[in-house]
C-alpha cells in the first residue's frame, strides 16, 4: 500500500510536512512520491492561504481504495478488528476529554483533563502497540500520540488544535484509519 496516498487520504488534507510526521519518511522521499502521485492524476496540491496542503482527487481516493481493499489478508483484518475493538473501549473517553478541554477556562480544570488524557492514553497505547504488530501504521499512531502529550507539557495546543500534532488530531486520525481498513463508517457506528 502506498503510505504518501494513505496519509492524505486519511488526513483529508496534509502539508508535505505532516505526511512524514504521519508516514515516518524522509522528506525527499516524500516530495519524489507527491511528485508521482500528482503525475498520475491521483493527488493535488490545493492552493490555499488558510490550509494549504495535498488532497486525493476522485481517482486518488478509489485508487486507495482498491489498494487498501488488497493490502491485508482477512487473518490480519480480523486482528486489526480487535484491536479497533479496545480502540473504542477508550474512544468515547478521549472524545468527551477534548470536548471538556475545549469548554475549559481554567488552568486546574486543564490540568485535571491532562491527567486524565494521561490515564486514557495509558489504556490505549498497548492497543496501539498490538495493532503496530498487525499493520506498522497504527504503531505510528501510538508513537505521535506520545509525542503530543510530551509537547502538551510546554505547548496546550497539542491537546486539540488541529494546527499541529495534537492528541485529539492524531487520534481523529487513528480511528479514521481503523475505519478505513475495516470498511466501516463512522455514521455506522454511530461516532460521528
């Protein structure tokens, strides 16, 4: 599967940047492939002030599909089912903690809600780290939402903005993943 297609598709919209954050390649590499994938007619970069980046055009986005559709065999899926699976045991958790973080004005309710994105990490990062086994992509995942909450301690906008790396974006983006292997939706599940 191609990594630089995943990326964007599952972020929806990413800077050259945020694709080695999310992919883990050098920055070369990564230029070389957008150069490939706009060649194809696969991806575009979007011209905009407020949030420039590369997006999948329509042929982009059935092509990862189809590429997706052939990158697991159903033992892997099935394996990768269950660890969405203790994925959503602390989803709606994290959900409601960035929402309450999002309402907060003061610092000790922050502090109080840093603790507990702390503890739900906890929870999730052995998932993350069995799911990495199962697919290289989601241990990714567990090492980025990891690196939010150290940069949480000097920088609150890694808690949710999404203008840089921040828990609530990251992990927006793992379920989007699970999602996407899976062949669900979040209207489905109901997690919208």
């Amino acid at each position: 599967m191609n990594s630089v297609l995943h990326a964007i598709r599952v972020k929806g919209i990413a800077t050259s940047e945020a694709i080695t954050v999310a992919t883990g390649l050098e920055p070369g590499e990564i230029e070389r492939e957008l150069a490939v994938l706009e060649a194809d007619g696969l991806a575009l970069q979007r011209p905009s002030r407020k949030r420039p980046g590369w997006v999948l055009t329509e042929a982009g986005r059935e092509h990862h599909a189809k590429d997706l559709a052939g990158a697991h065999d159903q033992a892997v899926l099935g394996d990768i089912a269950q660890h969405y699976e203790g994925f959503l045991a602390v989803n709606s958790q994290v959900k409601s903690v960035s929402a309450k973080w999002q309402q907060a004005t003061d610092d000790a309710t922050r502090f109080d809600l840093i603790d507990r994105i702390e503890a739900l990490h906890g929870q999730a990062a052995p998932v993350l780290e069995r799911a990495g086994a199962t697919a290289d992509r989601f241990g990714r995942y567990r090492a980025r939402l990891g690196a939010a909450l150290e940069h949480l301690e000097e920088d609150q906008r890694y808690f949710v903005s999404p203008l840089v790396d921040s828990y609530h974006t990251v992990w927006f983006e793992c379920h989007e993943d699970f999602l996407l292997t899976l062949g669900r939706t979040r209207a489905g599940e109901g997690s919208e």
